[in-house]
C-alpha cells in the first residue's frame, strides 16, 4: 500500500503537479485504507464509485490549486446532493438530499475528491459519538476509547490518515474535543466565517463547520477554501476572506496571551494542566507573555448552552413530522398518530431528551425565566471575552478535562456528556475561533491537546501560534493501531 | 338586551404584493398550477436557511406609514412553533416582539363623525402551504409556502360590525391604493378573524375568536350573529368561555371549533437564523416617498378639477382607472371630459374585449388629441363613438379615420352657414314657428342634420338652430 495519506497537503500537491501520482491514486489508497479500518467505524457512507469516477475525470484537469484531487470526509449532517445524509439518525437513514451546501460546493469547486460521509452524534447531540444510529466510531489510538463527539467520525479518519482532511461541524465543541481526543488539528471558525447552508440545524445561533486535518497548514489552506460571505445565509459575515497560512512560520515574540483561571482549575486531570504549563514555559522561552485572567460567567457557560442549545434544538428538529422526508411511520392512524410515532421510533433517546428539554425551556414563562436570561449572561460571557482581547492576542487553555475515556464509560449519565464540553463551550457562547492542536501524550499515550481561542476572525494568529508550537514539538502523530 | 356593548378586534391577514416569497427566492404567485413555485427553503429542507426580500420590508414600511404606525429601527423574527402539516418546518416565522409598526390608526367616518380605530400592531410573517382536502387525505400546496403577510391587528375599538365594515373597506382602499397589496378577499390574498364580546359593564367581556371569514359581508353578519348569541346565551344566566369559532355562510351564524384551555403556548423565540434589522431614518424616509397616490389625495384632485362626486367614487373604486386618468394630470387637459371617456365609452368597449387601454392602439397622445377636440367641440362624442373601434385597433390618425368614415366634423362656421342657409330657404316653415307651432323646430333639425350626413352635434346644432331662429 502506498503512504501518501501521511504526506502533508503541500507534498502531495507537488507529487500530482509533477505527475507523479494521480488523484486516482490517492482515492484508491483511502478507500484501501478505509476498509482496511472498518472496524474504527468512522463512516457512515462510502461513496466509492463516484469518488473513483471524479478522479479519474480531474487526471485531464490542470493541477490548479493545492486541495485539487485532494480526498476529503464531510460529516454526515452537511448535505451533499445524491449522497446519502443521515445525520447519524434513524429519521435520515435513508434522506437522498437534492442540494448541495455552500461548503460542499466550495470543495468540489477547488476540485477536491468527497470519498465519503462521516460518523458522528446522531443530529450532533453529544460528545462521544456513541448516540450514532449507526454504532460509534472508535478512537484511533486506542479502539477501546471513544473518538469523542460529535464530530467524531471525522476526528477519527483523520488521525488515522484514513483521509487527509475532513469538515466537522462545533456547536458546543464538536470539532475542538474530538480533535483533542484523536490528536489532530481542528479549528472553529469565527460564527458567521463559514456558511451553514446546508448543514442540517442543532443549534442555529452556535453551529460552526470548520475543518479538522493532520497539521496546522493543511488546517488553515481548507479553511482558506471554505470560508466567506454566502447569500443563502443571513448570518455568514461579509467580511473578506484572508489568507489564514499568511502568519504561519512567523515567530511568536511579543505576542500576549492569556489562560483564564478556570481553565487550570481542580476540574482538569492533572496530566494535562502539567503538559499545557509546559507550553506555557515553552511560550514564555521564546519571547511570549503569558497572564492568568479571569473571564465573568465562563463557569456557567455549560448551563447557559443546555438552555440556548436545547431550546433552539427542539424547533429545529421540529420538521421531521414523517410528512415530507426522512422516517414516517407505518399505518398511521391520524395526523397526530403520524407525528407521535414518526418522531418516537425516528429520533434516539438522547435527541428525544434534548428535544423534551429544550420545549420545557420555551414553554410559558420558562421563556423569560430561562431562555432570556441565558441569552443575556451569554451576552456578559461575550462582553468579558472582548474585553480581554483589547489586552491579548490569543487565549489558551487546555480542551477537555480528561483525555479520552472508555467506549463503555458513564453511558447511564448523560450529564457527563456536557461536563465533558465545560472548557470548550465557552467559545460558542461568544461566537469567537476556538482551536485544537496536539501538545502530547498522556502515560497511556493517548492525545491531549491545547485550545487556542481567538478574537473574532482571527484565525490567522491562531494558526500562527499553533504551527510555532507544532513545529516546537514535531511530535509523531499517526496512530500505530491503524493498518 | 340594549344595554349591552359590543367590542369588536380584527386581526387582517394581507398577502403583500411581492414578486417573490419572503423568505427564498421562488415567485410569489399562488394561483399558478399546484406546486409550481416551489424550492428546498420553501419545503422546509434539512440544512437550509432563509433570506430576507428586501421588497416586504419596504412594503411593510409602507404599511406602517399609512396606517400612522411607529416604525420600529430595530427588529428581529422570531419563530411561533407548533405542528401542522401546512407548516412545513414545524415553526412560521413571525415578529411577536418587535413588530415593524406599532399604535397606529386608521380614521372612519360613521354617521357623519370621524372616529379612530387603533391599530396596535403590524407584522411580518410567513404564509403557510394550502391544504387541499381530497377524498380521504389531505394534499398539500407549497406554492403558498413563504409567501409575505404582514398582519394588521386592531385595539379593542370597534364598537359594531358597521364600523367593522367601514374600518375594513377604509383599510382595503388604502393598502390597495399603496400598492402593497392586491387585497382579494375572496381570492384569500385578504383575510379577517375578528374578536368579538359583549359586557354590560366597562370591563370588557370574554373574548371569542371568529376565524378565516371569507367575505366582508361575512364580516358583518359574524359579528351580527355573534353579538346575539352572546348575549342570548348570558341572558339565560350562562358564562362565556374564551372559544375559537368559525362562520358558516349556510346558517350565517359561527359554528365552534375549539375551547381556549390555557392559552395556546407558541414557545416564542428569536430567530437566530436572520440577523437583528436595523433601519435609518434616510432609507425608511425614501421608501416613504415611494408610496403611491393614496385615494383621499386622489379624491381631493379629481373633485379640485371638477368631475363630479360620483364620478370620482366611480373612478376611485377601479384602481387601473384611476391610474390611468393620474397620467394626464400634469398634461393640462380637460380632466371631467378624460374621465368621462374613460367611465364611459373606453371602459365598456376595453370590458368587452377585456383587455387593458395599454394593450391597444389608443396610446396617450390619441387619447389627449381627443379630449381637445371634444373640449374645443371639434369632435362630438356621437362621432368619436364611431370612430372608437378604430381608435383601439388602428394606428390611423384621428383626421384620417373622419376622413376615411365621411364624417369630417363640421365647423361651427361651416354649420351656422348651413342653418342660416336652411332657415333663408323656408321662410314660410319660420313664420309658422314664430307664430307657436314647436313641432317645426324638429323639422328644421332633421334638415341640419340631413345637410351633415349626420356629423354634426345634436346639442350644438339645437343651440346655433335656437340663436339663428330667434334672431
């Protein structure tokens, strides 16, 4: 078998211009790989004949920009016209959609390869990827651990270079927690950078796509792709797109950052505090100043996101009625049997919960007594987060408070899922760029990553400390379970 | 029985005149073949989003202004949840708390003194799909789905269904001459519930909702059969429960749909999907200027240059007519005479062919060219009905078509020569007219109009006739 899925973005470019390989190639290496892997379960859908096809018309297109024939995994609840879109739910398991999202389009337009769809929390609810309809996907680095969730189908084929690159989606940290646990890169874009037409709703005022890749230049070069302004959606800012890999390389002198207290406190395994201090002295080595702030609220972030998450949710899965697409249920007596039993046998428990939650939140005076007062908190949260930033460039913190945990582990406790996402939550709150990348190994040797959060549309700096730190370490990154 | 009150709200349901839906960019045009108009945003598809046309919230504004609403600068959408199989994404978006026009009013005039009745709230929504029930099911038209409402909801003001008819008719003539609306109600591009109690005291009564009615006639006898059932019903020592009911046309009375138990509960929040709209003074000030000539300023032109009161009413209720005769109000000519025409003769022919005066030869300069003559009596509208048809279908000048029918016009010189002529050569026929026998005056007239071949005009020619033989 080859090894051109452990290439970076920019050497496997040269290798096509060159003629030395053909994207043929790297679609039949990842599809080799794939099924060799099946037993990590982070597909859902293959799209084998229509990936070879594609490259094989791209071997007569000029090689005309870097992602060109480059494979790539898009997260189930992002939809790709005739390609299956399940969103990890027995309600889609067999939705066909007949559009494409911006975000699709904009990878097919640079020519990229969508070899399939990835595994993930079914509707993204969740921070294991065990609610999957379709089983969970398994942890790379240790196939009895979780890959975490929800985007974890695409944390974990890319941290087992199954692909070089993958779109997660973060509505609560989604994209961040994931990639800590599995050892990759990923990045939350600014709310509003990336379009969300076509990705199928859990919380509209949080979600994010943002890509997930082996290594921060291959990270910002697909974000540079994804990004900008999109008609279909009233809340994609009309800010310009820059270049996100013009900082990287760049040193890291005089830069300021901050690690908000909370962040170092007694909630987080002490493996990991010692390996982001370490950072932290490493940063102050080369010229960086680091301060430990305080952000107002940032404890109940968790609280805040259960509220504003749930309540949207339960509007947003309101559609699936079993009256257009998706499940309807069989012999229904009326119309309110239709609704009952399509919704009932359709979703999973914990979207159900999610859903039941979320009603209850809006219903009466809960509206004002809880859905109001989050959203204002939330506003505190984000006023102290710009606050900060008129003193600092960048704020850090570790991602999770653990690293990943058993595929068995706390399943009868669904409050764990959340307290899972207490350090990464945050960021959505604010609508702020949150980032993880790998900073080691704990005894165990499973991944711990640093988050890296910051100003709005800031993504550049980010990418910029992030390649320093990464380059710092040059630390193995390919799992050794992978075949 | 009299001495109760009756208070009436009406909440109207306006389509808004728009060439596409609200919220996606498929035509607003929900008369076309079932599910014609129709793309992913409007079938409530996974994954999308809205966007806002600019043209309702122009519309919207303009709503607002004319109904002497505040205008709100900064507004958001929220979603009203609930689930029917007209609503395709389980939520309509709506505006509950920051409505685009607030405390407004429109003015009616009952029994000869104005009244106000408040306008609490104007706000933008989303139509849902048309249910169609067939057979045993239900099919489903998404040619509805999204297209712009605004609703206009009233302040408890109205103290009859007479007034509930003038508010209405007030209210349709103004959005129909503001252009936002074409305001059918039978085409359900308007429609009405109204709330209607009854109290003996000045605390209001319990309020019963009466849902969709079709017509405003409808409207009257609703609130008719509602005020007497009402009141019957307490009478009889019985207490009202707050119900939604509907009207049927068969019995003319309302017919109970369902009992309010605690208040629907609609989970209102805002929608995250459309940024907060924030408007200035400068845009909302420009779309003003937009507006179109609302009637009462019509009203004020047409009887400033004369044309009678009926007329103007007559004019006033065809809105294409109206805005034809505005065309020439700047072009000096004699309006009475225009509207004549256009009331008259141009409207029964462009009726029978059912055609628009646009679609047809008689262009405006014609049309000016005839009002001069017929003002200058170059023309009799006697002739210009002859001519009429080839007016419409020809391209020919109107002296080539007097010409081409024979009927150049006679010039009044031309026929006071003709008269005096006639008049010279029966000289015994006058003396029998001067000595009192009337019947020869027509005699004299068949002359004239003999002499003419009939071009001449009957009135003109009675007048110069009348002058030469008084002499």
């Amino acid at each position: 078998m080859s090894n051109y899925l452990e290439l970076s973005i920019t050497e496997i470019n040269k290798l096509l211009k060159n003629k030395e390989i053909k994207p043929i190639d790297l679609v039949l290496e990842a599809i080799e790989r794939i099924e060799k892997n099946s037993d990590l379960n982070a597909f859902i859908t293959l799209d084998k004949e229509n990936a070879i096809e594609r490259a094989k018309e791209l071997e007569n297109k000029e090689v005309d920009n870097l992602l060109f024939g480059i494979p790539i995994a898009v997260k189930d609840n992002i939809v790709t016209k005739d390609l299956r879109t399940t969103c990890a739910s027995h309600m889609l398991e067999n939705f066909v959609p007949i559009y494409n999202a911006t975000v699709v389009e904009k990878i097919l337009d640079k020519n990229m390869i969508i070899i399939g769809k990835c595994n993930m929390d079914e509707f993204a609810m969740g921070s294991t990827s065990r609610t999957s309809y379709f089983g969970a996907p398994l942890n790379p680095w240790n196939k009895t651990k979780i890959a975490g969730g929800s985007s974890g189908g695409s944390a974990s084929c890319v941290s087992a270079r199954l692909v070089p690159l993958a779109l997660g989606s973060d509505t609560g940290g989604s994209i961040r927690q994931p990639s800590s646990y599995c050892g990759i890169v990923g990045m939350k874009p600014t709310y509003g950078r990336v379009s969300r037409y076509g990705l199928i709703a859990f919380a509209s005022s949080l979600d994010q796509i943002g890509p997930m890749t082996g290594c921060v230049y291959d990270n910002a070069l697909l974000l540079n792709a994804i990004s900008g302004h999109d008609d279909n959606d009233l809340t994609s800012s009309y800010k310009e797109v820059e270049d996100y890999t013009r900082l990287i390389g760049k040193d890291i002198k005089d830069m300021k950052i901050a690690v908000p207290n909370f962040f170092m406190s007694d909630i987080v395994d002490q493996e990991i505090k010692n390996k982001v201090e370490n950072i932290i002295e490493l940063l102050k080595n080369n010229g960086a100043s680091v301060d430990y702030i305080d952000i107002n609220y940032i404890e109940n972030a968790v609280t805040l996101y259960q509220i504003i998450a749930m309540g949207e949710a339960s509007s947003n899965l309101a559609r699936f009625d079993g009256v257009r697409y998706g499940y309807s249920c069989s012999n229904p007596k009326n119309i309110d049997d239709l609704y009952k039993r399509t919704r009932q046998e359709g979703f999973g428990n914990e979207v159900k919960r999610r859903i039941m939650v979320g009603s209850y939140l809006l219903s009466g005076k809960n509206a004002t007594t809880y859905y109001n007062k989050a959203l204002q908190i939330r506003d505190d949260i984000t006023k102290s987060f710009k606050e900060a930033f008129t003193k600092y460039d960048l704020i850090i913190g570790p991602n999770t408070t653990t690293v990943a945990y058993g595929i068995n582990e706390n399943l009868d406790n669904p409050l764990q899922t959340f307290l899972d996402d207490v350090l990464v939550i945050p960021v959505n709150m604010a609508g702020l760029p949150g980032m993880n990348v790998p900073i080691g190994f704990n005894k165990d040797n499973l991944p711990i990553g640093l988050q890296i959060i910051g100003n709005s549309f800031e993504e550049a700096k980010m990418y910029q400390l992030a390649s320093f730190i990464e380059k710092e370490l040059n630390l193995d990154l390919r799992p050794k379970e992978v075949k | 029985m009299s001495n109760y009150t009756t208070t009436v709200g009406i909440e109207v349901h306006v389509e808004l005149k728009t060439k596409t839906k609200i919220f996606s960019s498929s035509k607003n045009d929900y008369a076309n073949m079932a599910n014609t108009h129709v793309n992913v945003i409007d079938l409530g598809y996974p994954g999308t989003l809205p966007t806002l046309n600019k043209e309702v919230i122009r519309k919207a504004i303009m709503a607002s202004y004319i109904l002497n609403c505040d205008i709100n600068k900064k507004m958001h959408f929220d979603r009203k949840n609930y689930f029917y199989p007209d609503l395709p994404k389980g939520y309509q978006i709506t505006q509950a708390r920051t409505p685009i026009g607030t405390d407004g009013y429109v003015e009616i005039e009952i029994d000869g003194k104005k009244k106000k009745i408040g306008i609490h709230d104007i706000h933008i929504e989303e139509d849902t799909c048309k249910s169609i029930h067939y057979n045993n099911s239900s099919l489903l038209d998404f040619n509805r789905s999204g297209v712009p409402l605004i609703e206009i909801v009233t302040k408890p003001d109205i103290s009859s269904s007479k007034e509930a008819i003038l508010y209405l008719e007030k209210l349709r003539e103004l959005l129909l001459y503001a252009d936002i609306s074409d305001c059918k109600i039978e085409e359900g591009s308007m429609r009405c519930d109204v709330n209607v109690s009854v109290s003996k005291t000045s605390k209001l009564g319990t309020k019963i909702e009466v849902k969709n009615i079709g017509s405003i006639s409808n409207v009257k006898l609703a609130i008719d059969s509602e005020e007497k059932r009402q009141i019957a019903l307490l009478e009889q020592g019985n207490t009202l429960k707050e119900e939604t009911r509907r009207f049927d046309e068969k019995t003319s009375s309302t017919i109970l749909m369902r009992v309010k138990e605690t208040g629907n509960d609609y989970r209102y929040f805002p929608e995250a999907d459309i940024p907060y709209l924030c408007l200035d003074q400068e845009y909302i000030d420009e779309v003003i200027k937009e507006i179109p000539m609302l009637s009462s300023k019509r009203r004020e032109l047409y009887l400033k240059a004369g044309i009678s009161e009926i007329n103007v009413n007559k004019i006033l209720q065809n809105r294409a007519i109206s805005d034809y005769l505005n065309r020439y109000l700047d072009k000096n000519i004699n309006l009475v005479i225009a509207s004549n025409l256009l009331l008259g003769d141009i409207a029964s022919y462009l009726n029978k062919m059912n055609v628009t005066i646009d679609e047809t030869h008689f262009n405006m300069d014609k049309f000016i060219k005839v009002v001069n003559m017929l003002d200058n009596k170059d023309l009799s509208s006697k002739v210009f009905k002859e001519i009429l048809v080839d007016l419409f279908e020809t391209d020919n000048d109107i002296n080539d078509l007097l010409v081409k029918h024979g009927i150049v016009e006679i010039k009044v010189d031309d026929l006071k020569k003709i008269i005096k002529n006639i008049i010279d050569n029966n000289t015994a026929n006058v003396l029998e007219y001067k000595n009192g026998n009337d019947r020869i005056f027509k005699y004299f007239i068949g002359q004239v109009m003999k002499e003419t071949k009939g071009s001449a005009d009957p009135i003109l020619v009675n007048q110069l006739l009348l002058e030469e033989l008084n002499k």
